[in-house]
C-alpha cells in the first residue's frame, strides 16, 4: 500500500465527471417531490369541490370552479397556476352525481428534465397532471 502514485488532480477530475450525474438526480427527485405535491393538492381541492357541491345543492359551475380553485392553494402563485379553465364537468350516467375533472400542467425546474419533455410529449413542456372526483349527492338514495 505505500507504493501507491498519487496523481495531482485526480480528485478533482473525478469530481467533475461525478458531479453533473448527481446535480442531475438530486434536482430530479426534487421534481419529483414537486409533482407528487402538486397532485395532491390538485386531488384534494377537486375532492373538497365536490363535496361541497353535493352538500349545497343548485350551485351554479362558476361557484363550484371558485370552490375548487379556492381549496387549490399550493396551485395558485405556481408560474402556471390552476385556472377556472382547467376544471370541467364530465358527463355522467345517473342525474344523482356530480363529477368535477382537473388539469394542472407540472412544469418541472431541472434543466435537464425540461429538454426531454419537449422531445417525448411536443412543444409544450409538462405533464398534465389530471384528477377527477364523482359523488352522490347528498340526500337522494334509492
């Protein structure tokens, strides 16, 4: 062990090629972390939504859009934040249920990441992050 050669700035080569790999990962898992974030306040504001629409019957869709928005805290100072737009109304079978979709589209911040999203899924950068909601209203049961 004490004939080995010590090369000068043999740490620091290794360190460069080692580094861009772990800046890389590291700012992907906060991503990561971001996203999941994301989609969770997304479900819950549409699940809230739609719970308070089948409690207060004869909202109109604005009010319930206000709703959802309103529980869509963490979407709001986003630099693309959940709109009135993104929140539909799917259609659905029974006259008793009210359904509430929303699409957030999750910009990632890694350099990277942003790069391969345009080449996979076209110009726009992102992933929609889609979460729907469907509830009986409240009161009618057969």
């Amino acid at each position: 062990m004490k004939n080995q050669k010590h090369y000068p700035g043999q740490s620091l080569i290794e360190f460069v090629l080692v580094f861009p790999i772990l800046f890389f990962l590291i700012t992907g898992f906060l991503d990561l972390g971001r996203a999941v974030f994301y989609y969770s306040s997304l479900s819950n504001a549409v699940r809230e939504g739609t719970r308070y629409t089948i409690v207060h019957k004869g909202l109109d869709e604005d009010a319930i859009k206000n709703k959802v928005l309103e529980y869509a805290f963490a979407l709001k100072d986003t630099p693309n934040p959940l709109v009135a737009d993104d929140i539909i109304f799917p259609p659905v079978d029974d006259p008793n249920t009210i359904s509430i979709q929303a699409t957030y589209t999750f910009k990632p911040i890694t350099p990277g990441l942003t790069k391969l999203f345009v080449q996979l899924f076209g110009n726009e950068p992102g992933i929609d992050l889609v979460a729907q909601s469907t509830m009986r209203i409240s009161g009618v049961y057969r």
